[in-house]
C-alpha cells in the first residue's frame, strides 16, 4: 500500500502500483518522474501529473524512493 500527497496536501490512495493508479485516479495518460537531491545521490521520489506534484510514501514501513543513476 501506498499513499501519494500533492504539494497542497491532498492524499491519493493507491494499493500496489503508483504510477498506472494515479494516471486512472486523476483521469490522464502521461507522468513526468518526480526526483529529490541527497547527499548520498538522486532519488526518484514521485510523479508530476496534469500540475499535481505527487510524493508518493510506504504506507507499512516501505520507502518509495529509489536512487537514480544519472
């Protein structure tokens, strides 16, 4: 489980695949990646769909973010 929050705050709510679940949620084909820096490298951390930013987190304990080799 999953939840993704937009940058004013409103939940989604997604049981097992992030991406294909907020494109249905929100009604649109196409998301843009969503990257955060760190110290230790660049992270992929959720999606820009339709000028909702969206930071999707673990709901049991699990981290969405994953690091990026760019």
């Amino acid at each position: 489980m999953y939840i993704a929050i937009t940058q004013r705050g409103q939940p989604f709510f997604i049981r097992k695949h992030p991406r294909k679940e907020l494109l249905e949620q929100i009604g649109v084909k196409h998301a843009e990646k969503m990257y955060r820096d760190r110290k230790d490298g660049t992270y992929h951390v959720g999606y820009v769909i339709s000028g909702h930013w969206l930071e999707v987190f673990g709901t049991e304990g699990l981290t969405f973010a994953k690091k990026e080799d760019r």
